[in-house]
C-alpha cells in the first residue's frame, strides 16, 4: 500500500534501488559543492551519472545515480556536517554488487577532495 501510494504521489522513484537499500556512508574533508563536483566526476568515470533530486529539509541534497539506461541505481544524499567536513549516505540494492564497487570507488577517490 505505502509504494502504490509513493508512486501515486510521486514521492520517490524507486528504480532499482528497491524498498530495502544497503546503505553506505562516506565522510569527507571538504566543503559539500567539492563533494558533489567530485562525486559527479567519479560517476562519470564509473559511466554512471549524477541526477539532482529535489532537496531535503535542512540543507541535505539529494541526487539519483543513473547507470546506461538512465535506470536509478543508487539514491545520495549529501550534507555538510560542520565547515569543512561533508558526508554523503548512499542507497543501493542489496543485490547489486557492481553498484556498491561503484560507490566504493566514488567515496574513495573523492575522500581526497580538499577544500
């Protein structure tokens, strides 16, 4: 009943993300626009890409992962937690082990973001 009315609302595109996630966090030393500058960089090597999703509440952006197909793949939602620090919660499906490398490849590379 909650996803029927998701869809019908509009309130979430599911894609192949599914009802339950995996969920991973990547904390980074930099300001939240060099986060996300990077993270779509890196989504672009993993030939992936960035979609800004309408924001959160209390300053948290949220964007979509699109693979090929333009199928969502993984939701991110990033904030910055004090100055010069930022973190990002990344949902995927359980089942999906080339998106999870993906992830981990993006927190990794842009954990040296400077900023």
């Amino acid at each position: 009943m909650l996803l029927a009315c998701c869809y019908l609302c509009g309130c979430a595109n599911l894609g192949q993300v599914t009802l339950h996630p995996e969920t991973t966090t990547g904390y980074f030393s930099a300001h939240r626009t060099g986060v996300e500058q990077c993270l779509e960089t890196e989504a672009l090597n993993q030939r992936l890409r960035l979609e800004a999703d309408d924001p959160l509440p209390g300053g948290v952006d949220r964007f979509n992962l699109l693979n090929a197909q333009a199928k969502v793949v993984a939701w991110i939602e990033v904030a910055g937690f004090s100055h010069h620090e930022t973190s990002a919660q990344f949902y995927y499906a359980p089942e999906r082990p080339a998106v999870a490398q993906a992830v981990a490849t993006m927190i990794a590379r842009c954990g040296s973001v400077s900023g």
